[in-house]
C-alpha cells in the first residue's frame, strides 16, 4: 500500500529510512521512473513509498505525519497575498510567488 509520494527523491528516501528505522517493511515504487516523463504523466513518474504489509499502515501514517509536522510540509496552505491554493511542498505561492507564512 502506498504512504507516499513525492516529486523530491531524497523526500521519498527519507520517509523510506524512517520507516526501516522502525522496522516497518517497505520499498520505493517508481525510483528510476523519471525517465518516462513525457512519455507518462509527470506524476506517474514519481516515486513512492510503499508497505508491504497494510497491517503497519496506521504505524507509518503516524510516523509520516509527525516528520512531515516537523519539517511544514505537506498541508496544503492558501496564499495570503492572492487566496490561491498551493501545495505543501511549495514555499513560494505558485501564482503571485509571494512567501508562505510560517504559522
């Protein structure tokens, strides 16, 4: 069952050490994919953390959501300057580039 994904390899690398760190069984999904884009969709492309047991599942959201608590990132956040949604991997608002704000 898959518990991640993202354009950012070393993102995906790191949520995969996490896991293995606690023993959770798990693998990278898609690592060499990138090749294929423009061929496939770009986000077909990406790699992704999978489970090999679903029995872990609450185990490694939890894990996951804690890391992602500590680094900002992956909640999805509204542009202060313009309204538009950005996703939580951005930094920077994808439509007037003004910065996140750090709540």
């Amino acid at each position: 069952m898959k518990v991640f994904a993202s354009e950012d390899r070393f993102l995906v690398w790191q949520v995969r050490q996490l896991l293995e760190d606690r023993n959770i069984p798990c693998f990278i999904k898609n690592e060499f994919a990138i090749g294929g884009a423009g061929d496939l969709s770009p986000f077909d492309c990406w790699p992704e953390v999978w489970i090999t047991d679903d029995g872990w599942l609450p185990r490694a959201k939890e894990i996951i959501h804690r890391w992602q608590k500590e680094l900002g990132v992956g909640q999805d956040w509204y542009c202060p300057g313009c309204g538009e949604e950005n996703a939580g991997s951005f930094d920077l608002c994808w439509h007037c580039a003004q910065e996140r704000e750090n709540n």
